[in-house]
C-alpha cells in the first residue's frame, strides 16, 4: 500500500466514527493503486452509514473534550460504579464496562479522575472519556424530542437537489445584486462563489416574524421573497463514479432577505447535519474557524484563507450532529461576538469541542470599544489576520486574576441588558420585577389547581424560545402531544380548529423553534431526569428547562422515605446542575391545601428548602372580587434585585395566552 496514503487512512477512521464527516477529493498523485482508493473509499463509506436517528439518542462527546473538575466522579455515583483507590490521586480502579469479568469485586479497569481515560487490564480495552460515557450510559434513555418527531412540519428539501445547485449561478446572473453585497459588505464575487451562495425564492416561516402576541395576527404565507441562499453542505459518497470518493452535497439552505438581510426560512426547517462552507476544509487541513453567522464566516476566510464555517441555526447553538465534523481539526478558533453572549458561548462551545485545541478570539482585542464581530471589522477596515493572531486560549477555571477578567467586566458593564437576561416580550411588566430571564437561576412557579400554570409556562417559554433560548420541556402530568397543541394554538394566537387550514404553514415556522421535549410521564427517577438533562445541554445546547410539575415526577418514590426529604434531595440535584451547566431551570409545584386567600412562599409543599434553593418565586394567585375572578402573577422572591409585586393579568380563551390587564400600567 502506498507511503502516501498510510498516513491518512488513521485520521479517515478515527474522524468517520459517526456521520456527517465531510472529506474533498483525494489528489489523484496520492491514489497510486486502484485497491487502495477502492479499500478507502467503501471503508470510509460505511462507517457513514450510521444513521443520524441514532446519534442524536447518542450523547456524542468529542474524543478532544476534558472534563470539568468532579464530572468524572459525579458521573461514576449517579451510575452506582462505586470506584476503588487506584495507584495515584487520579486513578480510580472500577469494573470494565465490555468485558464484564465473573468475579463480583473484580476491579480490571482503572479510570483517570481528570481525563476521563480508562483502560482495562483483563479485555486490553481503552478509550478516552467520550467512550466510556457512552458504554455505560444507556442510549435509550436520552428521550428527548422535538416538533418534527411529533409530527410538525417537514425534514426535506422543498426543491429537487440539481434545482438548489443552481442558486448560486442564479446569482451570477443579477451583477447588480453582487455590486450592491459588495458595496456593503466588502465581500468579493470569488468569497460568494467559494461560498455557494445564491438567490431563489422563499416563504417567509421565520418563526420570529409572529410575535406581535395579539390574537388572529399570525402573518398568512402568501407571496414569495428573493433571498440570498446560504447552504450547509455534508458528506456524500457517490459510488457511481469510476474514481469517486466522499465529496459534499446541500443538506440545508437558509434563505435571508435581499432586502434587509433578515432571516425568512431554513429549507427545510427542521434542523439536518451539515455546515456552512465545509466543503472549503480540505483533507491536509488542521485548523478551522467557527464564527457567529454567514456574513462574519465569509469576511474571516476572505482575509485570512483559513477554512471558516458559522453556527448552523439562528442562535448560539452547536448541535450534535456536527460535532463529528470537527473532530479532525488540531486548532479550532471561536469566534463570535464580542459580547456577554457571544463570549459566554464560546467558552461553552470549547469545553465541548476540546478546550485544549480551541483557541477564543476577542474581535475588540481587550479595547473597551470598536466593533463586536468580524464583519464589522472588516467594514470599518481592520486587519482580521491581525485580530487572529492575538487569540487566547480559555482560562483555567480555578486561578485567575483581575486582568483575566478585566474584559469580561467590561462586556457587563456595557451590556447590561444582556446580564439581566432575556426579556419577555409578551409580558413587560414582568421584565420590570424580575429583569429578565437569567442562566444559572431556578424559579419556582406555583398556584392553585385549575389557575392555568401550565398554560402560562408555556407561553412564557415560547416568548424565550423564540429569542433563541434552546429550551427542554419535562411535562410528566400532560403528553407531549397535548402540550405541543397548545403551544401551537398560542404560537398562532388563535384557535386552529376554526383555521384548520394555517396548519402546515404554523408548524414550518414552530418546527424551527429550539424547543425539544422528555418523553418521560409520571413518576420518573431523578438520575434519569439528570442523564437526558445533561444530554440535552451537551447536544442541543439547552439553556432552560422547564419541569412540570415535582409532584408528578416524583409520584410513588416516597414509600421508603419522607416524602420531603426526597423532594429536597431533588431540589439539591436540579441546584447543581442550574449552577455547574449555567442554565435557568423553572419548577411547577403545587401548594399545600389550606383556606389561605392569598397565597405565600409558606404555601408551597415541602421544607423551606424549596423555596431556598430558588432565585425566584412566582405565584399564580386567584382572587374573588366583586367584579368577579382576578389573577396575579405575584413575584414573591427576586433573589437578583430584591425587587418584588404582582401583575395583574387576563386569560384570553381564542389564544390560550395570558396578557397584562389593560388597567395596570405596568
């Protein structure tokens, strides 16, 4: 076999371990005998065959990942792998997950507290901290889904593939379209053309152009939009030709205004693997750029001729299924805007693509003004191999001084409505008492029965969601079904079973959402809540989780324990992983049965531990007045600002929305 093409076939199998892995074709000096192309390419191939179905129930961690300081250990207690002192501080000896030996107390395999690496004596087994997890963690319980598995919307291409291979010639043929990009841009023809990108008509089914909240308001679909075209290409394996290899194909295309550049629709809109400008990453490359949105990643290669590609959806979300692609790439750079957002997702985009081979770039290069992105720094002029250059790699965790953090201050000081949170669109006065939607919080919501807690959860869920907050649904006393209906039907903001006809146009747009949804119902293990939760955050990038409601999922658990010792057990649990993966976790649970009028913090079942563990405290009040029923959103805890009140609010029936009372001026 050749000398040339030894050296590459390791990185083709260690690289091919799941799909989505895109390869360029093979210089044809490399390919020296007709056998080897024919053994590379079928090999290759087949391990592309897994299906995508099965990677996401997998929980894909890139074999670059290192483990934050206790994951390892906290992973081995909630699995019950009660590990045994190894011969250092960091080796623990634990029984091998493959080869299973007979002997009970048996401990073959020793495992690496701070790598994650484990190997077996007995079996001669080894892999590194990704491998393991997955051995050990049972695939199936990741049941998670999202509105295309429950039948909302399509997952295909509207236009036949040689149609959408031809957007981009469409676009050589508008000149004045070019001229004006490039006018504005500073994006030339030759970086449009590496690029594929192209023009075609679209519908508008951006999701986020229905949030007026009012009911009937939903934008019908009518008439078409010209729209730049933007592909995400993948691999693709064409056997048919007499010296094929993995080359790319679209998978995906997201269509913006030509005239304001805004999003109109992602073809077809439930997300499929592929990147934008992937194809541009040959074989011999080691380092790849990951910027913000199409227009950064485009001024980033135009300047430096490094390959450079961009998050695949809308928001600060890195999913499973391209993770693979990156698992070639020695140095990754991040870059993103240089914000409190942008930078809080690139650190968390390096721990999970490998902190030690990715590298953060400050576009403002510790300057406490300038442009936030790389094609704002391209317009005004900057050097981008210059900002390149000055990037730095993540900040160990446990030491640190003011100057590490000096610009991190700096972006809070100046984007103070990003630390405040997300801010609600539908409900104002909301964002007045408790300012916003915040990572790493936990709100307790609770009220009486039949006061509609869920119906307001939900709405207030789809108001983050659509603001690009990735959020994970755990209804264990409504099926998903039923929960998604409603959603839709407020989506809409009127009643879809006398407008049957919205439908498919409805679920296009909802199905681009970041809502995903457990499969569990009732009474479920808190173990098992937490593996799908960290799944969910690894491979969706998850930001809120929503669980309604505690007495439900923890129905039939407290037989041998007080039934208050275990909810404040769970409690501690969902505190850990608010605080440890940065994310806001809201909790229905429902308040004891008393005479009480009103309300208060004491009325909610279980221990002052509950209300404790929460930043916020929100209660759903019901009030008899002589104009007849009134309700409250009655903040009662606002750990942020200490600020506290009570809105009142009106349920309208068409929409299955809540609104401010249009007497409070709140």
């Amino acid at each position: 076999m050749s000398r040339y093409i030894l050296p590459i076939i390791p990185r083709i199998f260690s690289a091919v371990e799941t799909s989505n892995f895109l390869f360029k074709r093979i210089p044809n000096g490399l390919l020296t005998r007709n056998f080897t192309l024919h053994f590379v390419k079928k090999a290759a191939a087949k391990e592309l065959q897994i299906d995508l179905s099965d990677l996401n129930r997998m929980k894909f961690i890139s074999k670059h990942y290192v483990p934050k300081e206790g994951e390892v250990l906290d992973f081995l207690n909630r699995y019950h792998i009660f590990p045994k002192p190894g011969n250092n501080v960091e080796l623990r000896r634990i029984k091998c997950p493959k080869c299973r030996p007979k002997k009970i107390n048996y401990y073959s395999a020793t495992i690496n507290l701070k790598s994650g690496a484990y190997s077996c004596q007995a079996c001669m087994r080894k892999g590194n901290w990704g491998e393991y997890v997955q051995l050990i963690s049972k695939t199936d319980s990741f049941q998670i889904i999202n509105a295309t598995n429950l039948g909302l919307g399509r997952s295909s291409l509207s236009r036949p593939q040689n149609e959408i291979e031809e957007f981009s010639n469409a676009l050589l043929n508008n000149p004045e379209i070019i001229e004006n990009f490039t006018k504005d841009h500073g994006i030339t023809l030759g970086t449009l053309q590496a690029y594929k990108v192209g023009i075609a008509e679209y519908h508008n089914i951006n999701p986020a152009s229905n949030i007026s909240g009012k009911t009937g308001s939903t934008q019908k679909i009518e008439n078409k939009e010209m729209c730049f075209t933007f592909p995400r290409t993948a691999p693709f394996f064409d056997d048919s030709k007499e010296e094929g290899f993995l080359d790319s194909k679209i998978t995906r295309i997201k269509a913006c205004s030509i005239k304001n550049e805004e999003l109109v629709a992602f073809d077809p809109p439930s997300f499929v693997g592929g990147l934008f400008g992937y194809h541009l990453a040959k074989l011999e490359c080691d380092s790849i750029i990951l910027a913000g949105n199409e227009f950064d990643a485009m001024a980033v290669y135009q300047e430096t001729n490094i390959p450079t590609t961009c998050l695949p959806n809308n928001v600060y979300q890195l999913p499973l299924e391209v993770l693979p692609l990156f698992e070639r790439f020695s140095n990754i750079y991040i870059w993103l805007d240089d914000d409190v957002e942008g930078q809080g997702a690139a650190e968390k985009f390096a721990q999970k693509l490998g902190i030690d081979r990715c590298m953060i770039v400050n576009t403002r290069c510790g300057r406490l003004n300038g442009p936030i992105n790389a094609s704002q720094a391209l317009a005004t002029g900057q050097r981008l191999s210059d900002i390149l250059k000055k990037s730095k790699p993540l900040q160990h965790d446990q030491i640190i001084d003011f100057e590490n953090i000096k610009e991190a201050v700096y972006r809070e000081i100046a984007n103070p409505d990003q630390v405040c949170g997300v801010l609600s669109k539908d409900l104002p006065g909301l964002n007045k008492i408790l300012k916003g939607h915040r990572p790493g919080e936990i709100t307790i919501f609770t009220g009486p029965t039949g006061t509609g807690k869920t119906t307001i959860l939900s709405q207030l869920s789809l108001d983050y969601c659509r603001s690009g907050i990735s959020t994970l649904w755990g209804s264990f006393e409504i099926p998903n079904v039923r929960l998604a209906k409603k959603m839709l039907q407020q989506f809409a903001g009127k009643d879809l079973t006398k407008h049957p006809e919205e439908f498919a146009d409805l679920a296009e747009k909802f199905q681009q959402l970041p809502m995903y949804f457990l499969k569990f119902y009732g009474s479920t293990e808190i173990s098992t809540i937490i593996d799908a939760m960290d799944h969910a955050i690894h491979a969706f990038d998850v930001r809120h989780i929503v669980i309604d409601n505690l007495q439900f999922m923890t129905a039939d658990q407290g037989r041998y324990i007080d039934r208050w010792e275990l909810h404040d057990r769970i409690l501690s649990s969902l505190r850990r992983v608010a605080t440890e993966k940065n994310v806001h976790i809201t909790i229905v649970v429902h308040p004891r049965k008393d005479d009480k009028e009103l309300l208060d913090v004491s009325s909610i079942f279980g221990t002052a531990k509950v209300t404790q563990e929460a930043d916020n405290v929100i209660i759903l009040q019901r009030l008899e007045t002589d104009n007849g029923e009134m309700r409250l959103l009655d903040i009662r805890k606002n750990r942020f600002d200490g600020t506290l009140a009570a809105i009142p609010i009106e349920f309208e029936p068409e929409s299955l929305k809540i609104r401010q009372a249009r007497s409070t001026k709140s």
